[in-house]
C-alpha cells in the first residue's frame, strides 16, 4: 500500500455483504459497485427470494449484463435459507460453483425476510450440509420477537441463537452481518477463527439519534438499526483496530425515494456510491488510514479462502460534496430517484480517475 497525508493507493477492494435488487433498479446502481469493488456477494432477497440454483444462476445472468463495459466484477451468489429447503440444493450450488455462500434471514426480520427461517434447530440439516462442504454461512443476526426491543434484538441473538449455533456446528464458517452493538463487537474478536463480521460505512457515522434529528428521518432508518452512541464507538474501534474478525461489507440497500418517503418508510440505505470513500473518512478521523487497505481489501479473501485482488485503486484528498440523488429510469422512461448516503455532504476523499 502506497499513502501519504494526500493520496492512497490500495489493493482493489471486494463488497462482502451487498443488494443489487433486480430491473431497473439493479440497472442503475450497479455501476456505483462495479467502478470500486472487484467482487462482492449479492444478498438473495429479491422478491420472490433467490432459493433454488437455477435463480441464482439466472440471477447472477441478469447481473453480469448490467456491467457496464470495460469494467471487471464478479457477483459472489448466495441462497437464501426457508424452513423446507432441501440440503440437497445447497449441495448442487456448491458443487455446480454458483453458490459462494447461505444467508440466513430470520423471518420477518427485515426487507423482503417473510419467507425466511422460522426456527434454526428445524435447518440443522442445512447446516450440516454447509458445514460439510465448506459454504459459508451470512447471518442476519436480530432475533424478531415482537417482545424484545428493537435496540436489544441483535445482542438477544447473540446470546439467544448464535453461541448455541456454533456450538452445535463449531467447524461452520460463519459471518455476523452489519454488527452494530458493543455485544457483537466483543463476541467476534474474542471468537474463533471460524466468526467474522462485516460492518457497514453508515454505522460508522451515525448514530440512533439520526433518525429522530428534527423530524423523523426514514433516511437515516435501516437494519440492524443504528444504535447508541457507544456502540458507534465501539464500531470504529473494531473497523479500524487492523483485527482480520472485522471486514468491510457496505449492505448498500437502496429503496426508491416513494418507498423510503412512507409512513411504514422501508429499512435500507443506499451507499454504494459513496462507500470506500466514507469508509476513508473514518479511518483518517482515526488516525489510521494505513490500516484502511487490509480492512478493504485483505481481510475478507483471507476469511473467504480467495485471492487478493491484482488491481489497485487510488483515493486523493480531494473534496466533494455528495450529490443528493441517483436517477433511476424505469421501463416506461419515467425517472424515479434514491437518495444516496452523505447527500449533501462533503466527503474529503475522492477515487482517483487515474
Ligand atoms: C436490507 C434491504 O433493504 O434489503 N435492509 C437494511 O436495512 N439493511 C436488508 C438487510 O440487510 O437487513
Ligand atoms: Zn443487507
């Protein structure tokens, strides 16, 4: 890695937890990814959800033509586990390398999660199977009775679900999604190899108090939703501890602005236009922008088995302020919008055009 207080270059980095949607929207926010990132795994819940290999394989398909040219990515597929999949599918995609990994949405825990897991004791044998060929498991980690509090949901299934998962499967190779609580923070770096964690630009930058500043703000609302300010510290302190638990996973979500603008606005933030970008402002708040480079670009290879990207990719001290929207044009030309993460705000690091 090559830095000084002005320009960095860095191993091209991957997106390890990412939604592309699908259509247009998958049409107009593709190219944010693909102009930074070499890979990065695409969550599978689409509606209806990706649970077979000939979708993911169709779906990876519909991907790959939306690249836009001249432009290398590759989509990392996943499956999306239901109470009544069959191992035996898990098993094809691997085989057939379509699967890269399984995400495991607890039902009803978040967008597009209706059809997921109802209770994990019944996907013993899913996991069993994933266990025993080598796929990875992505977790989505909140526990989703309505009882708990929204701000205890993902500490409750640290506790709850988690520690009794990898006990009952100690040798599966397991991701804790979009950490966002102290709990999480403490349970991965003091766990095995086997656990690691993404965590996201946004909840590096803000905290609970975003949603409620003023008004309320379904901008700043997504899941696991942010929580209290000690958290956010304890956060960018994993992020950027040079630790290889914590890796970058941006879950760049967009919503439509109709969707977003609701009284029942949908969880998601949309920032893969701005993600290694906003990435570097925490790391050079921190002090530590040398470090930025192996939680970008070296951490999750290592943790996924995969080799470190070739190409390079040069940030500069460059400010710019963040345009609010991205346009989306839909079938019958009509242009719909989604509003970027830091709108409006000037990020202080820009992508080099070389
Ligand atoms: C994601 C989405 O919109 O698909 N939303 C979010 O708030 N992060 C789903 C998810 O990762 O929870
Ligand atoms: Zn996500």
């Amino acid at each position: 890695m090559d830095f000084s207080n002005e320009k960095i270059t860095l191993v091209q980095p991957d997106d390890w937890h990412l939604h592309l949607r699908d259509g247009h929207i998958l049409n107009a926010v593709l190219a944010s990814t693909a102009r930074v990132f070499r890979r990065a795994i695409i969550m599978p819940n689409l509606l209806p959800p990706v649970t077979t290999v000939e979708a993911a394989i169709k779906y990876r398909r519909r991907i790959l033509a939306a690249i836009p040219e001249g432009i290398s990515f590759t989509p990392l597929m996943t499956i999306y586990l239901t109470d009544d999949l069959s191992p035996d599918v898990i098993e094809l995609g691997h085989k057939e390398g379509v699967f890269f990994g399984a995400k495991l949405y607890p039902a009803n825990s978040t967008t597009n999660s209706a059809d997921g897991v109802t209770d994990l004791q019944a996907i013993t044998p899913l996991l069993e199977t994933m266990e025993r060929i080598g796929l990875p498991l992505l977790i989505h980690g909140e526990v989703t009775d309505p009882d708990v509090d929204i701000f205890d949901r993902e500490a409750i299934f640290i506790e709850q679900k988690l520690i009794p998962l990898l006990s009952r499967h100690s040798s599966l190779k397991v991701v804790l999604e979009h950490i966002t609580t102290e709990q999480a923070v403490q349970f991965v770096e003091t766990c095995s190899s086997n656990l690691a964690a993404t965590i996201t630009p946004h909840h590096l930058h803000f905290n609970r108090n975003a949603m409620f500043d003023g008004g309320l703000r379904s901008d700043f609302y997504c899941l696991p939703v942010a929580k209290r300010e000690r958290h956010r510290i304890a956060l960018r302190k994993a992020a950027t501890s040079g630790k290889s638990c914590f890796f970058l996973g941006t879950d760049s979500a967009p919503h439509l602005r109709s969707y977003k603008e609701s009284s029942c606005g949908c969880a998601g933030i949309f920032n893969a236009s701005v993600a290694l970008e906003s990435y570097a402002e925490v790391f050079d708040e921190e002090g530590v922008l040398d470090r930025l480079e192996a939680f970008s670009s070296i951490f999750g290879p290592d943790f996924y088995g995969l080799p470190i990207n070739k190409n390079s990719i040069t940030l500069e001290k460059r400010p710019r302020v963040v345009p609010d929207f991205l346009e989306v044009r839909k079938a019958d030309n009509s242009v719909e919008k989604i509003l970027q993460f830091h709108a409006g705000e000037t990020l202080n690091w820009s992508i080099a055009s070389n």
